[in-house]
C-alpha cells in the first residue's frame, strides 16, 4: 500500500504520491497512514482531493474526532476551514496567530494527538505550512543539556501566543485571552513509550522559578534549534493535498499570507490520547 513514498528529509517527512483521497477511507489505508506518522512526523498525499466525508471518516480511524465548539461545517461540524476570510470562518481574526511555531492545544493538560489538512484553494504568495520536529531536535542535544531540561518546567498561555500575532490588543481582546487558562508542562515531555520532545512554540510564556528575560533566552534559543533546516521542512500547498502530522512533536507555522488571499484550508484534528509529563 502506498508504494511512492519518498522520505523528505533524514529528520522529518515523507512525501506520497498517486492516491485518491477516497481510497484512504479505508481501515488498512489508517493504519499504514498512522505507521507513517509514528515513523515520519509528518506524512504528505500530493493532490490526494479528499472530500470532507472521507477527510472525517479517515480522521475517525486514527482516533477521536475533536467537534469544535465554533467554526465547524454545516455538514461536518468536525472540519475547520483555514482562513483570513471573516466570510468563511468566524475563526478568522485568530488565525493570524499560526504564524508563529506552536503545537496545538499547548494550553492543555493532553495536547490534541494529531490534525489533518487539506487544500481546496491555495495562496500566490505565501501560505506555505513549515514543521519541525521536536524529538529529533531533543534527541540531537548534548547529555548535559538534556539532563539540565529535564528538569524545567514552563508556563504555556493562550496570550502570550496571541501576542505575537497582536502586540497592541484591546482591553477586550486582552478579557478574551485571559479567559483560556494557562498551563505549566515540563520543558521535556516523556512519553509512556519513553520518547522524548521539547515541548515549546509560541505558547511558552516563561520558565518556571527562572528570571523572566533568562527564561525568554532559554525558550527562544531551543526554538531556534528545533526549527533549523536540519529538522524542519516546508510544505508548499497545491490544490488537493492532504497533509497529516503528530501534533504532540511536530511544531508547525503557516507562512504569512494576505488577509485578501484565497487560501483555504479544511482541517480535522484528533483528541489527545496522552497527558504531558
């Protein structure tokens, strides 16, 4: 099953060509997607066209569905649209803030498994999605490091990531921001398989029982490391494709576009199956 997978990268990614979407609604079809995950990070289907009912029913067999409380599909409430356009998601004002690297549900204390995305219109100029890999990026430290790491702890807010995207915001969107609470994670997080990750991005607001500038230097330095070319790739969307990724190790960011742009994204997202410790 799937014979044209091409690894993108030593560290991150591989790439598949050659099948439809609706061929992936399919128990077999799941489990090798999953296999590819676990293995890659971050598996891409070239211009697989998978439709919103295959999109979900495909999401269904890796996990849990997420239902969002707000922007779902009026015929899937599991599908997100991605959008700048205030007309096709209510979400829109909020999306700004994916430019920046983060993990979903960071805030959480069991941060969503994985998400699925798939382009039905692409951008001219920007929009591209970036990921990186945050085990190789922990592995790939020195002993001393991961030793001094493992010990950390870091404060994750909805706020600080919102102010990145918004660094003049209003009482009311301050009001709004406060209302998700935060969240304190170790810095490393160990799984029950014992693999390990960095979990940061634009959520890590400061670390715990650190000066607040020294915690910032920390937080931005292991960014910049995980985010090197060495452990990161970037997608460039074609009408079509369907990208799926562990969103519990693979820090990702779209790349800025125009809010004027017609880029729109459908994505699903998996509930979360492991608390962080």
């Amino acid at each position: 099953m799937f014979p044209d997978i091409t690894p993108i990268s030593e560290e991150i990614g591989a790439e598949i060509t050659g099948v439809a979407g609706h061929t992936l609604n399919d128990p077999k079809a799941a489990a090798r997607c999953q296999e590819l995950v676990d293995r890659y990070g971050v598996v891409v289907f070239r211009e697989a066209k998978i439709s919103d009912s295959d999109l979900v029913e495909l999401s269904r067999m890796l996990g849990e569905v997420v239902v969002p409380p707000m922007g779902g599909q009026e015929d899937h409430p599991e599908v997100s649209a991605i959008s700048l356009d205030p007309a096709k998601t209510v979400l829109a004002a909020y999306n700004t803030g994916t430019f920046h690297w983060h993990i979903d549900g960071a805030t959480d204390e069991v941060p969503q498994k994985g998400t699925l995305l798939t382009a039905l219109q692409v951008s001219d100029e920007g929009g591209d999605t970036e990921f990186a890999n945050t085990y190789a990026s922990y592995e790939a430290l020195s002993d001393q490091d991961k030793a001094e790491f493992e010990t950390l702890r870091v404060v994750h807010s909805f706020a600080t990531a919102q102010r990145l995207a918004n660094p003049e915001p209003t009482e009311k969107q301050e009001a709004a921001w406060a209302r998700v609470p935060e969240r304190e994670h170790p810095l490393v997080w160990t799984r029950r398989s014992g693999r390990k990750s960095l979990l940061i991005g634009a959520t890590a607001s400061h670390v715990v029982g650190w000066p607040e500038e020294q915690g910032k230097g920390l937080i931005g330095r292991l960014l910049a490391w995980s985010t090197q070319p060495r452990f990161s790739l970037r997608h460039h969307w074609q009408p079509g494709d369907l990208v799926l990724w562990d969103n519990t190790g693979m820090l990702h960011r779209a790349v800025p576009y125009s809010a004027t742009s017609p880029r729109l994204l459908h994505r699903t997202t998996l509930v979360g199956e492991e608390a962080v410790a």
